[in-house]
C-alpha cells in the first residue's frame, strides 16, 4: 500500500502533460499573444502606472495559480497564463534602469541561469517532461524570462540601434524561421530549436504591435495605443476562437506516454529515456488518456 506522504505528493502532481502539443497553430496563437501583451502593457502604462502594475502582478499571480491548479492541461487556463506571462514580461523588461543592451545581457544572464538550473536538476529541458509540478515550475520561469528577454531584444533593435519597428518586425521574422530550417533541414535538436523560436517569438509580436501603435515620428504607423488596444482586444477573440479548436478536436494536449507522468511522479521527477523521447500514447492507454479531465 503506497505511503501517505506518496499519496499527499501524487495529489498534487499533474496527472498528464500541462503544455500544448507544439503545431503550427500553437505558434500563430503564441505570437498573438505576444502583441497583445505589448499593446495591453503600453496601453495601461499610459492610463496610470499603479493600474498597470496592479493589473500586470494580480493578473500574473491569478493566472499561475490557476495553470498550476490544474492537474492536466486546459487550453483557456494556460493561454491566459501566457497572456498575463506577456503583459507582465513587458513591464519588466522596462523596468531595470540599465538600457535596452543592459536589460538584453540581464536577461540572458537569468535564462541562462533558470536553463542550467532546470537541467541540472532534471536533466532535460524537454518540454515534453512537463509532467511534475517540479518541472512546470521550471518551465514558467523559463517563459518569463523569454518574454522579459524578448521584450528587451525588440527594444534594442527597434530604439538603441535605430532600425524602427517594422524594420525589427522584418528583422525578428528571419530570426524565427533560422532555428525552424535548421531543425527541419541540418539536424538541430528539438528542443534547442524550440527555445530559441520561443525567445523570438516575443519580439516578433512586439514589434508589429509597437509599428502600428508608435507615432510616425518614432517610425510608427501612430494609430495610438488606445486603437491599438481594441486591436489586442480583437486578438483576444481570435484567440478564444483558436483555443476552442484546439479543445474540440484535442490537437493541442501532449501526448506523452501515461507511464511517463506515473514514473515521474513516484520516482521524484527523475528523468528516463522515455521522459526526454516521450512516444505518442499506447493503443492500450488512449481510452485512459481521452477521460483525463482538461479543467
């Protein structure tokens, strides 16, 4: 009979995969995000600074505690933890009083630091492993350092060496697709190329948000960051819309094997060949897999 502490630690352990399947779609909705992060952060910073902040913490601290409630994934509570991830990664990339190359290193400095850590205890960055509260706290803070770094990258380009936004937005879009070919085409593991499109991603999206809602004067469209937040809003929409595809047909769940998360869970969050090369479900396990509860 299992222990009552094993109990009490199974209890709180997810009890399937708490990321989305990574498909096309999962980086359209990725980068939407990202500009209406960016829109939504500029647009409550110009009405007031404490609203800003209130709503950026509170937003964040909500949508954490939500996502780590959550015992499998659920399409709306973990888009709306990235959501608030990218409101919140703005202001701290603007916050730091060091310049756009000083809050770029910064940043680098805290991935890399948060990336050594997570591996040296787990022993794979795979998000394929995220199958231990252990392990999903490592990779939140792995997204929000990617959005601060990220923020801080288009920043750079955009202010500090001048090229503008959609300049940037041109620039961030060839970035993208370099870890993309070099997966498909030369090779470059998985999850190397995953984390350096996610980091892109974010200054992807900013710049196009920041092109449209900057002054001309600052090689903006100037639709003002009021026209520009009912922009983001028309985003969120899209993105409900888009995250209730993925929750009909279940093309956004991971589908690492069950005995991957059972493994985790009663060894610890120690790390087999299974966990970094997590198979697609065995015949035997989907009908298991498809009653997991998603919220």
């Amino acid at each position: 009979m299992p222990s009552s502490s094993h109990s009490r630690t199974h209890g709180r352990e997810p009890v399937a995969p708490k990321v989305p399947e990574i498909t096309a779609l999962f980086w359209v909705v990725k980068i939407l995000t990202t500009g209406m992060g960016e829109a939504t952060s500029d647009y409550l910073a110009h009405l007031s600074l404490v609203l800003a902040g209130a709503v950026g913490i509170l937003g964040l601290a909500l949508a954490l505690w939500l996502q780590f409630r959550a015992r499998s994934y659920s399409a709306p509570v973990y888009w709306f933890a990235v959501m608030m991830v990218a409101v919140f990664g703005t202001m701290a990339a603007d916050g730091p009083p060091i310049g756009h190359i000083g809050s770029t290193v910064f940043y680098i400095v805290v991935l890399a630091t948060v990336f050594y850590a997570w591996h040296r205890r787990e022993g794979t960055l795979s998000i394929h492993s995220i199958v231990t509260c252990r392990r999903e706290t490592y990779y939140w803070l792995t997204v929000l350092a990617t959005f601060a770094l990220g923020t801080a990258m288009g920043d750079l380009t955009a202010d500090s060496l001048h090229f503008g936004y959609l300049p940037s937005a041109i620039l961030f879009t060839a970035v993208i697709l370099v870890p993309a070919v070099a997966w498909w085409r030369f090779g470059l593991g998985e999850v190397v190329a995953f984390w350096s499109a996610y980091v892109v991603t974010r200054p992807l999206g900013a710049s196009f948000a920041d092109w449209l809602g900057k002054p001309a004067g600052r090689s903006g469209v100037g639709l003002g960051d009021g026209l520009v937040a009912l922009a983001a809003l028309a985003a969120l929409i899209v993105i409900v819309v888009l995250v209730g595809y993925l929750m009909v047909t279940r093309g956004g769940i991971q589908r690492g094997a069950v005995e991957t998360v059972e493994s985790a869970v009663v060894g610890g969050g120690g790390t087999s060949n299974d966990d970094v090369n997590a198979p697609g479900l065995p015949q035997q396990a989907r009908s298991w897999f498809s009653q997991v509860k998603v919220d």
